[in-house]
C-alpha cells in the first residue's frame, strides 16, 4: 500500500490532467449532444409535404412503430435524416411488397404530439 501511495504522490499532476480531460471531453459530448437535438427539431420544423404525409399516423395514432412503403422518396430521406429508423428486419413477403416497420425515436414522437402542427395537423 505505501508504493501506491508514493506513486499518487508522484503522479498528481498526471492523475488531475487525466481528471480535467475526461471532464472536458464530457462536457464536448454533452455540447453535441445539445446540438443535435435542436437541428433534429429545427428539421422537424421544416418537413416536406410527403414527409409530413408519412409522420401523420405516427404521430395521429400516437405509434412508435409503422409500416410504410419503402420506396417513397420522402421514407429515405426521413430515414437519413435520423427520424425514423427500421424496427424489424424484412421478411420476403415484405421485401417483395416494399414493406418495412419502421420506428420513431420516442423524444420526437413526444414533439410531434406537442406540435402536430409540423405534421400537418390541427393543434389540439
């Protein structure tokens, strides 16, 4: 035990430049983090048409998870945007139909539902 405490003794400066870097690369993530999500809902603020048309049962029907057509421009576009992912992996039956489920991210469901106006519907 006296070895370790004369290598503490030794290395302060080391173990308190370690302390500070993980505090600041905590705070960095964080920052990002917070950055991300106000361009998500500055991106929710400003659907397309099409787009808006797919998030409606989603957020009408207040599901977490939907199937759509995959081959409608607007589904990748939502999809690349982060908004929606796929919940389940395809089958042939869906595959041949174009069919997936796809999932929301719980936070922006919450969103939408405070302003369905973003989705084309009327504010309750």
């Amino acid at each position: 035990m006296i070895g370790l405490e004369e290598w503490a003794a030794g290395h302060r400066v080391l173990e308190w430049g370690i302390f500070g870097f993980c505090v600041l690369m905590l705070a960095v993530n964080g920052f990002e983090a917070m950055g991300k999500r106000l361009r998500m809902k500055s991106r929710l603020k400003n659907l397309a048409a099409d787009e808006q048309e797919l998030l409606r049962p989603f957020v009408g029907g207040n599901l977490s998870t939907h199937h759509c057509v995959t081959y409608q421009a607007a589904m990748s576009s939502l999809e690349a945007s982060g908004i929606l992912t796929v919940a389940q992996p395809s089958t042939d039956i869906t595959k041949d139909g174009g069919i997936f489920y796809f999932r929301i991210q719980p936070w922006m469901l919450r969103y939408l539902r405070k302003h369905p106006e973003h989705v084309g519907l009327p504010k309750k």
